[in-house]
C-alpha cells in the first residue's frame, strides 16, 4: 500500500477519535465563575437546562424565571448558566462581576460557569456537544443570542434546544419536568 495513503488514513483516524472522544455530556469539563471544575456526572438523575447568559441584553430580566424554574423544580432540574460575550458584547464583566450582578440583581444561587465561547472555532466542548448531531446524537443546531436555552434529559441525552423568546418557564421546558 502506498505510503503516504497509510499515513493519510492514519491521521484521519487520529483526527477523528480527538474530535470523537466526548461521548457523554457527563465527560465534558467545565470550570464554575470561582474556577473550580463542575463536575457534570454529579446531575446524573436530574436534567440540565443550559443557558447562554448575559448581563447587558434584553432578555437578561429571563435571570428572574430562570431562579423561579430553580426553585421550582430543583429536585429534578439543575440550571447552569454559561456567560458569553459573543452577541453584542453584552457580557464584558469579569468573574467578579457577573457573578455580583446574578446574586445582586436577580438573587440567582443556580450554578454559572466560567465566561466561555458557544459557537465558532473557539467553541467550549460543552456547546459543540449541544449544539453537533455527531456529538449529541439528536440535533444539529447553532446558537442565535443570548439566552437560548439547551435541556438535557436526567440520563445525559439532548432533549431539545429552545431561543432566546421561549421564556423559562414556557410549558415546552416545564411539561418534561413533570
């Protein structure tokens, strides 16, 4: 066989377990807002409605029913909002102070992660897993804005994404919570 085809394929192969190895959303690492890692594994039993959050966008005031959906539903849902800057530039703060502006603002006590990337080449693992049918097994999609929501059923598997105008508690979030 010619070499330079082995080595071709070899390297494909290469590429294509790195790009493969998360198979689980519970494998991906993410660190919270204070830098310690969150442990994914540990919501195993209880979906998971990620969100893009942002504290200068119009849909920010969503902060208030998201805790409410929180409070709500916190023995079988675990909220985890993710700050981005990459739609208007609507999350500029630091660690600091997105998470004094959630505490302050909206009394939020659901997790918030590190400020991170949701789409393009620099997206986190996390919004490649939600967001690529290769990865997540259901649906390709792309994040639009700020405040489009992701919800993870309590065995690891994608649900259904929902933007930025389906309101937290909107029955097509809450009626698998029931």
């Amino acid at each position: 066989m010619n070499p330079i085809k082995i080595f071709a394929q070899t390297l494909f192969s290469k590429e294509k377990s790195n790009t493969d190895s998360v198979s689980s959303i519970y494998d991906i690492k993410i660190k919270g807002l204070n830098g310690k890692p969150i442990d994914l594994s540990q919501f195993k039993g209880k979906h998971i409605l990620f969100v893009n959050v942002a504290s200068k966008c119009g849909f920010t005031p969503q902060y208030k029913e998201l805790q409410e959906l929180n409070d709500t539903y916190s023995d079988k849902l675990q909220i985890i909002g993710v700050p981005c800057n990459q739609f208007g530039k609507q999350e500029p703060g630091d660690a600091h102070a997105i998470e004094t502006f959630c505490e302050v603002n909206y009394g939020v006590t659901f997790l918030i992660t590190e400020k991170i990337d949701v789409k393009g080449n620099n997206a986190h693992p996390l919004y490649k897993w939600l967001t690529l049918m290769s990865k997540n097994g259901v649906s390709n999609s792309s994040v639009k804005w700020n405040f489009q929501k992701y919800l993870v059923d309590s065995e690891g598997k994608l649900v259904d994404y929902y933007f930025s105008t389906t309101k937290p508690k909107s029955s097509k979030i809450t009626k698998h919570l029931k």
